[in-house]
C-alpha cells in the first residue's frame, strides 16, 4: 500500500501520511481488557494476536495554506520494533508537497511519537524540518509538559524537539478552539494528555475529525470504554471519546486516526447493532 492516501472534504484535501508502523500485542495495552474480550474483533487481529499500529499524520490543504497534524516519530532512536523506518518526509514528497511548502504544524498533543520530526539533525545541527512553518500547541498542553515536577516517560523531548521551535520564534501557543483557517478549527477533547485536542474540517457540507490519540485503535469505535495505560485521565478520555464519537457518528463525518491500520481513515458505521469503524479503501 501507497505511504499517502488522497480524499476530499468538500473543498478540502485530506492525506494520510504513514512515517511508519509495527505490530502491538494488545494485551496490557488497554487497562483491565482481558484477551477474549477481542474474540468479537477478530478482524483487527492478525494469527499471532498481534494489531498493527500505525504511526501516522494528516496533511490538510485548506485556504491556500498547508497544514501538516503531528509530526510522528521523526529520525531520532527509539525501542519501537518498526516495520520501516520512520518515513514522513519521504510520504509527504510522494504525496507531491515539500517540508519547506508546510504553513502550520498542528500538534494535537506533545507526545514523543507525534513530535518527532519537528526539528532533524543536518550535520549534527538541529534544524527544523518544516522551517517556513508556525507549529501550534494548546497553552493547556504545553503548560503541563513544561511545568515542574515528573512526568510520564511519553513525553516529548523538549531541548531537541520544541526548544528550537522556541528558539527560531516558530512556536505559538494557543488555547481551545484555535481556528488554522475557516475550515479546520480545533475542538479539545482532554484526556489523553491534559491539552490535548482533535481538529474538524468543515467544507463544502462536508465534515472530518482527526482525533489524535482519542482513539488508538478501531476497537475503541465499538468499545469506546476501552482507555489505554497511556491515558492520564481515564475517565476523562472516555468522555472525550465519546463526545467525539457521537459526534461524528451524528454528522456522518468521517474519522481519521493516525495509530489506526494505515490508511487510517473511515467512518462510523452500525454492523449487528453495534457501532464500527469502517475504513476508506
């Protein structure tokens, strides 16, 4: 399968960017979830009882500006037992546009694995991969991850993937429903991360959410309960999940979700009585 995949919003394009993916076991991913609780969603579970997980992002043309959302993995070492190496650059120039062609870096939340291509290392120099971009980040969010006192592992490397956005005045904080252009505006849905956000597009009647990590896999469309170890507000999340959800399930608004399988994108559907993802071929 292509790296990047082209639909339409209304007036809008939307592109998934894969930068990389692996295989997740699912047990201990998601708290108090027994294995057969997954006999019913055999279909995301391949013979080894393993699910893919997708490390991707979303590129949005929209006003004449394009707008990249999360980053994803970037260059730098990491524990992960990936398929291929992270690759985002490489998708985004198939998909026919440059680094230097980005206008706005949207981060829905500052997590290690959605920051990592901010900045790159040229030489041993750190640069920033999208230099004529402004990245924007919740003030909520960044205000957590930069505050004193511990944190979880997960979070981003600030002195090598923020600190030079600091550094070349490309960072600018914003708080709740930040509009990039009059087509895509943030909507915060907490949780996850205490500032974390999802985007909708609204063109042409049309409608799409990128959710972020609201969702991680396609499970949580029918399971929207399911809360992962990397939730810091469970009950929180859950909320956040299923405001968005319902929502997009109300607007036949399609969903885009950058751990989910590659092209990672789709809409809600009913199968049996239950709610399911379904994604675009």
């Amino acid at each position: 399968m292509s790296m990047h995949h082209k639909i339409t919003i209304g007036g809008t394009e939307l592109i998934a960017l894969q930068d990389s993916w692996g295989w997740l076991a699912p047990g201990g991913f998601y708290v108090g979830v027994e294995t057969e609780a997954w006999e019913p969603y055999r279909e995301w579970v391949n013979d080894d009882g393993l699910t893919v997980h997708n490390y991707g992002c979303f590129l949005i043309n929209s006003g004449g500006k394009n707008i990249l959302v999360d980053t994803g993995l970037g260059q730098w070492p990491n524990s992960l037992d990936l398929e291929q190496p992270p690759s985002l650059l490489d998708a985004m120039r198939a998909a026919g546009t440059d680094p230097v062609d980005i206008d706005l870096v949207l981060l829905t939340h500052l997590h290690w694995d959605h920051t990592g291509w901010n900045t790159r290392n040229d030489a041993g120099a750190l640069e920033l991969t999208f230099p004529n971009a402004s990245y924007i980040v919740q003030q909520r969010e960044y205000d957590y991850w930069t505050s004193p006192g511990e944190k979880p592992s997960s979070k981003s490397d600030y002195d090598r993937v923020l600190a030079p956005l600091v550094a070349a005045n490309r960072l600018e904080i914003v708080g709740g429903e930040y509009a990039a252009t009059n087509e895509v505006v943030a909507v915060p849905t907490p949780g996850h991360t205490p500032g974390h956000v999802s985007f909708a597009i609204v063109s042409g009647g049309e409608r799409a959410y990128i959710l972020g990590d609201v969702a991680n896999k396609p499970v949580q469309v029918s399971e929207p309960e399911w809360y992962t170890t990397y939730d810091l507000d469970p009950v929180e999340a859950t909320k956040s999940r299923r405001m968005i959800l319902d929502r997009a399930e109300q607007e036949n608004a399609l969903i885009a979700c950058g751990h989910f399988p590659h092209p990672s994108m789709g809409h809600i559907i009913e199968v049996n009585g239950r709610r399911s993802f379904h994604a675009v071929s």
